[in-house]
C-alpha cells in the first residue's frame, strides 16, 4: 500500500528531539503562553519575512481574528462584503461568517485553482477585503491582487494554511499581504501534533489586538480591555513546531521534486494534471488531478494499493450548513469539484514508490 500521507514516518524523523523538548517542557511547567510560544513566534515571523507572529488555537481562529482585529480597530465594520473563493474548503467562509462579515464568493482559475484579479474584478463587489486562498500550496497572482488592493484601499488577507514556505518575487507566503492565516494541523506541511495555527503581519496595531483577542481579550492577567476569545497556540506544539520548521525547506523541496516526476512522466489523456510554473511559489501540500469518472479513478486506485483524498468533495454552497448560499451557481467551482482527486505526495516518500503511481496511472 501506498499510503497517502504517512505522519508517522514524517514525525518519526522528529522523534528523539520531540522526547527532549517534551521533558524540557515538563520541566519548565509553563503550559500556556510559555517560552515555547514566544520562541516559535518569533522564528515563524522571521521564516516569513514578517515583524510579528500571533499563535493561535487553529487556522480557522486565526482567520477570524484578522477579521475580529480589523474590525476592533475600525478598519472594517459588521456586514462589510469579503471576497474569497468559491472553491476553497469552507473554514475560509465560516471565519467570514463568524466574524459577522458576508462572504462573496467568487470563481477561480480553472488551471491554478486560485482566484485571480479578473475573477475579483468581475465579481463587482463593493468589498472591504480580499482573502486569496493559496490552495493546494500555490500562491495566488500575489503581485496584481496586491497592487489592485492597495489602489482601491481593500484589505488583503492570505489564507495561506496550506502554502508554508511557498515564495515568489514579492516574498514568502505570511509577508505578502496586509496579514495572514496559518493552519499546523497534522498533515500540513508544517504540521503539529495537534491543533495549531499563526497569524503574521507587518502591522504592530494589529498584531497587538490580536494577541489580545486570542487571550480572553486581555493583556494583563484577570484585566480584560475588549471581548475576547480563548484561542492560543499549545506551547508544547509550538516546542514541536519549532524542531520541525528547520526542516520545511527541505520538506518543500522534496515535495517539489516529486511533482516534477509526476508532471514529466504521467501521461494520459483521461488524467488532467496540475498547473506549476516551476518556481517555489507551489510547496504542493497536495497533488490534485482531475478525472472526468473519479468512481471509477478512485476504484482503480483501490485496486492497485494507491490512497487517494479528495480536497473538496462539496463545494462550500453545496454544503448544508452553508444553505443560505445554495441558491448560487458557480460551475467552474462546481466542475472542479466533481473532478478532482489528490495523489500521494510528501517528504518521506520513496523514489520507488513514485514511480509506482506514475505507472498505474500510465495504465489507466
């Protein structure tokens, strides 16, 4: 078996470095907000090129406090319109929503997977934000979204949970937009061991209120300035997160050299493969191909020891939760849904096993 995505042998490499700094942890007793949590943040701030690195519970929460922090510092206000994509996995819209803002929903570029400044210009949205979406690990056309942003006075916020380490002229993914999101969830590229997510920002103002927010609204114990949250990144997954963060660049490499061999050596015409331009703007968290009969793809699969995932089955307004919105059409969303599959992908995988998916997918 082929396994999709094997965190065991991934964080295994981590092993005797994790028992150390656990027990330094233990030692220390200091759980919440520690050292751990300074040390990372700052770490994470520098990787990305930012000034500030705000730990959070989650990727989600981290979305939704940009948005609440924008909001506390008047920059946007309850029932402002935020554009994001139409085909991204449904935490970007629920921060949107839980943050008391109306998402609109705008369709990407059939090829890239992102939405791109002509599918922002088309929406027609008097919109306060932007949030672009680096799906699958490639960036957004950072260059143009940024430049139209800042013409037209919008804020632009990077969703960027699954584009660790991924760069383009303008710099690395967190330090090319006014702030941006990060998810640590296990099988990111920068994955913790649990929940986990970051904030970074080139804004004191902001990045000061935010750490508030995460902390029950409060900058000194027992005194609460605003209304907060509970939402602070787990100082024992920072300590994990900083021993694995000196091996993304690495990991993304890797990730980028096994693309290579798929996109070079995968041909067949009932298999439409990924858009990569060949730079490190794309760390491919995922490998995404489409099919025009995925049951009969994923089967196929099955039968030849491949896992396989689906990043996104439902499109976001398909979704019952979501039903307000299932009024909307976006077929491009909507095709790209039904089509895609992703293929196993990640740093621990073999030479040998790459070449296993190539040839029974040349066989198909």
């Amino acid at each position: 078996m082929i396994k999709f995505l094997d965190l065991n042998k991934i964080n295994n490499r981590f092993r005797s470095e994790f028992e150390v700094s656990f027990s330094k942890s233990l030692d220390d007793a200091h759980f919440i907000l520690g050292k751990n949590v300074i040390n990372f943040e700052n770490e994470f701030a520098s990787y990305c090129g930012a000034q500030f690195c705000v730990g959070t519970a989650n990727g989600l929460d981290a979305l939704t406090l940009i948005l609440k922090g924008y909001i506390q510092l008047g920059k946007l206000q309850k029932g402002d319109k935020v554009i994001v994509p139409a085909n991204t996995f449904i935490a970007t819209i629920l921060s949107v929503l839980h943050a008391d803002l109306v998402p609109v929903l705008v369709e990407p570029n059939p090829d890239s997977y992102n939405i791109t400044i002509d599918s922002i210009k088309e929406s027609k949205a008097d919109a306060k934000a932007i949030i672009m979406v680096h799906l699958y690990g490639q960036l957004c056309d950072v260059e143009d979204i940024l430049e139209f942003a800042e013409t037209n006075d919008l804020l632009l916020i990077e969703d960027a949970a699954q584009a660790h380490g991924a760069e383009c002229k303008l710099g690395m993914a967190g330090n090319v937009s006014h702030a941006a999101a990060f998810s640590f969830y296990p099988s990111k590229n920068l994955g913790a061991l649990g929940d986990g997510g970051a904030i970074t920002t080139n804004n004191e103002e902001l990045a000061k209120v935010i750490r508030h927010l995460r902390n029950y609204g409060s900058s000194e114990k027992y005194t609460n300035e605003i209304l907060g949250y509970n939402s602070r990144l787990d100082d024992m997954q920072a300590a994990f997160l900083s021993i694995k963060l000196g091996e993304l660049n690495a990991d993304n490499k890797r990730r980028r050299e096994i693309a290579k061999v798929y996109l070079s050596e995968i041909n067949n015409p009932k298999i439409k493969l990924p858009f990569y331009n060949g730079t490190k703007n794309h760390v491919f968290y995922a490998f995404v191909v489409e099919v025009d009969d995925r049951n009969d793809f994923t089967e196929y699969l099955d039968n030849h020891n491949i896992e396989w995932l689906i990043h996104y089955p439902i499109p976001p307004h398909k979704q019952e939760a979501l039903s307000a919105f299932s009024n909307l059409e976006f077929p491009v969303t909507e095709n790209i849904h039904k089509k895609i599959i992703s293929l196993p992908i990640s740093p621990v995988l073999e030479n040998n096993e790459v070449q296993k998916v190539v040839e029974i997918l040349n066989s198909y």
